[in-house]
C-alpha cells in the first residue's frame, strides 16, 4: 500500500520511511530539499535495499500534490 511522506528527507521522516518500508508500506516522499538535501534519498535506500518514489516540489501547490495522489494511488 502506498502512503505519501511528506518532508520524507528530513530527520524525523527518514527515519519514519524505514518504519514504513519495515512494516509492508510503500513510503512516496514528497519534499522540497527546503531542510534537507537529496543524498538522503540514496541512504534511505541504501538502509532498505529498495527504491524510493521521491517527488520534489512544494506541498502547497495543490496542482503538484493532486498529480502525486492520482498517479501513486494514495
């Protein structure tokens, strides 16, 4: 089941998108790298041996979380 993350590169997130891996869900990330940086990405899927569905973009654009929610099936 996929489930959006928003902020999904940060500290708190990054670590929720392993808890979310490790208990059967399909974390999609959306962030804006505002407060974080996309090489956690890599480390993410590094620790989980599984790709990781990333958009980036602002979730106060409702066109861009719109597109994220129809097209991952959330």
């Amino acid at each position: 089941m996929n489930i959006l993350l928003t902020g999904g590169a940060g500290y708190i997130a990054s670590h929720t998108c392993v808890a979310l891996i490790e208990a059967g869900y399909t974390p999609v990330i959306a962030d804006d790298f505002s407060n974080s940086h996309p090489e956690v990405l890599n480390r993410l899927e590094k620790i989980t041996g599984q790709s990781i569905a990333c958009k980036t973009g602002d979730v106060a654009d409702a066109a861009f979380m719109a597109d994220i929610l129809r097209r991952h099936d959330i």
